[in-house]
C-alpha cells in the first residue's frame, strides 16, 4: 500500500505505538514475563513455552482480544506468516484463503461487541473511527495481531539460541538493548520483503523497469561487510561503543549459523544517509522510510524484557538439540521449537 492510503492509515493506529504508550506497558510486560518463567519447567521447549505466548498475550491485551481466544487464532496466524512467502503451493493458497476469511469472520465479530460493549483497548478505539470502511478496519485488525506477535516470537528465540550458542545468556542480563539490537542484525525474524517499483529505476548498475516485482534481502544487508565489520560474527558489543566484544576472549568461537536457513537484522529509520548510503552499523530488521515497522519501538521492549530477565533466571542454560528445527517459512524466519534445560539460579 502506497500513500495516501498508507498515510490515512498508519496515522489512525500510530499513536497507539509511539514510545511513549509502549513505555506505559513495561510493568504488564514485566509481570507476564516473569509469570512464564516461573512457570517453565527443568527442560521444555522455550518457543511455546515463553517466546510465543509473551508477545501474544501483549499484543491482545492492547487489541482487547479475549484472553481464552489466543490459542483459536495460532493456526490462523501461521497461515498468514506462511502465505507471505514468494513461492506458495495450491495447497497453501487454498489454506490461506480458508484461514483468511476466518480470521475476518472472527474479527468481524469482535468488533461488533466492542461497539456494543467498548473497552480501554486499540479494537474499541478503532471502531470509532468514521474514515476506516469495514475492508480496511477487519485487515487493519489481522495486521496488527499477527505482526504484533509473530516476529516478536522469532527476535526472542532467535536470541536466545544465538546467546546460549556462544555463551553469553549472561551478557543479556547487562546490556539488554545491545543484545537485541545484534540479535536483530545477525539472525533478524524477516529475512526478505517485496516493492514493485513504480517508476524506472537502476539499482547496482541493473535496469528496474516501472512495474518490476524487487526482492530486498534484509537477511544479507545486514551482514553486508562494507557496513558491519566481520558481519558472520555474533556481537553484542558492536552497538555499544566503547566495550570490547565479550566473545573474543575465545577465538575458537565459530559462526554456527550457517547450518539453519537464514541470516540477520534490524532496524532504524535513520539508516540511509541524504546522500542515499548506508549509515555504518545500521541494520535494517525493521525496514526503512514510511514503511518503517510501526511495533519496533515494542518489539524492542518486549526482547530486551525477555532475554534480560532469562539470562538473570537461568545464566547457564543449555540446548538440548544442538540444531533446533526450524519453521518451514522464508520470509519470517524462526525456531518450531527450541529445547532447553534451564539449570536455574
């Protein structure tokens, strides 16, 4: 979506995510945190047992989604996750229209309680406003709960698997927002992201006539050596100027990465200089421009909360599977599952 739709729009939903509104929802992010790991076993699985519901039960209580109703949207919500990817079968198209239709059937719903029966949430809100027609508030509405929680998912598993790995859970608990932001750069949960160009263009010395599908592969800008030094490597320390990197203490350390399907990232809007180059050590997890992700500022709460308060619950968490399987998606990349024992403080 282009402007002016996209201006109408983003503007309605915005306010609902500037830094400050997030900030009013630290002490909630911090209670349910706490709540799930106290509430995790010896060994388990992390990915349903903490990653996932943290953001989902976030991201609906701003919605104003009924609690007893997280678990009858996943599947709907995977299926959205799914269907973003470039190359999709029959099978999944048809599954994705089915979910899809149910997703909006659901909402629909939702959305003539809350004009019944308003609440202090994003969805009452949302119900109020005149400009948005029914199409554009039920899509708005599916938008906001699946981007609002399924790459929160992969940020924190994809953390914590990157930071057991080399062994620095601990260093989680002391910088907190250097970790996520490395996270966000070395193993980002979007790997790609589609433009059709709307006029000629040239990229790279390469003809984009107007109309042309682009593919931009945030996984490997991230990792681009003219922009991050020794881009393979995990590194907290490099967003934070002045520390020396806590992982070279051991130069055995190696990129394990390379054995899952995927790469990194992150992002800031200030990324691109006026003179159209890349900022040094911006990454770009987040997008860029006016379609800069709106939750970053969330997002980024949400996974310095979480990996902060892991690492200070259990510094010296183990894998159980040394190759963690991985969710068959290409464009939101992120763990089905992460086995770990918790060997807690």
């Amino acid at each position: 979506m282009d402007p002016p739709d996209h201006t109408r729009l983003r503007g309605l939903v915005s306010r609902a995510f500037t830094p400050r509104m997030v900030e009013r929802l630290r002490p909630r992010v911090e209670a349910v945190t706490a709540g799930l790991i106290a509430a995790l076993p010896e060994e388990g699985d992390l990915v349903s047992g903490f990653a996932y519901p943290l953001p989902v039960r976030v991201i609906c209580e701003m919605l104003g989604v009924p609690p007893e109703d997280h678990e009858r949207f996943q599947g709907w919500s995977e299926t959205a996750a799914r269907s973003l990817d470039p190359m999709l079968t029959a099978e999944l198209i048809s599954e994705s229209g089915r979910s899809g239709r149910e997703f909006r059937d659901y909402f629909r719903d939702l959305l003539e309680l809350r004009r019944r029966q308003p609440g202090d949430d994003l969805l009452s809100a949302l119900t109020r406003v005149e400009e948005l027609t029914e199409g554009e508030l039920l899509a708005t509405c599916v938008l906001l709960l699946v981007a609002g929680h399924e790459t929160t998912v992969n940020l924190i598993a994809n953390g914590v698997l990157a930071l057991v790995r080399h062994g620095l859970l601990a260093y989680a608990a002391e910088r907190p927002r250097q970790v996520v932001e490395e996270v966000l750069r070395y193993d980002p949960p979007v790997q790609l992201t589609g433009r059709v160009a709307l006029r000629d263009a040239e990229l790279g010395g390469t003809p984009v006539p107007a109309g042309t599908a682009v593919v931009a592969l945030i996984g490997a800008a991230n990792r681009d050596p003219a922009v991050f030094p020794d881009p393979d490597h995990f590194d907290p320390g490099r967003s934070d100027p002045g520390r020396s990197d806590p992982t070279r203490s051991d130069p055995t350390r190696s990129d394990p990465t390379r054995s899952g399907p995927g790469r990194s990232g992150s992002g800031r809007s200030d990324a691109i200089r006026s003179d159209g180059a890349r900022e040094p050590g911006r990454h770009l997890a987040f997008g860029l421009g006016i379609h800069f992700c709106l939750g970053a500022t969330l997002a980024r709460m949400e996974g310095e909360i979480a990996l902060s308060a892991l690492a200070a619950a259990a510094p010296r968490m183990e894998l159980l599977d040394p190759a963690p399987p991985y969710k068959p998606n290409l464009v939101l990349r992120g763990l089905a599952r992460l086995p770990v024992r918790l060997n807690r403080q």
